[in-house]
C-alpha cells in the first residue's frame, strides 16, 4: 500500500497526461457506440 497505481507517480505532466489519455479513450468508445447503436 501506499505505492502509486501502476506506478504512475503524480506530477502534472503525468496527470495532464493521463487525463488526454482518457479523453481519447472517451472519445473512441463515443464514436464506436454511436457508430454501432447508428447515433
């Protein structure tokens, strides 16, 4: 306990990086299920 997840430790390079990270994933699964239920 007490380790950084992943081993990610948080600076906000990481962090700025993690959450563009996330948006691109946000953004593709939008897309995919949009695409799919024909949003």
């Amino acid at each position: 306990m007490g380790r950084p997840a992943f081993g990610i430790t948080r600076t906000p390079q990481t962090t700025r990086a993690a959450l563009a990270g996330w948006q691109e994933v946000a953004a593709q699964v939008l897309l995919g299920a949009g695409a799919r239920w024909g949003g």
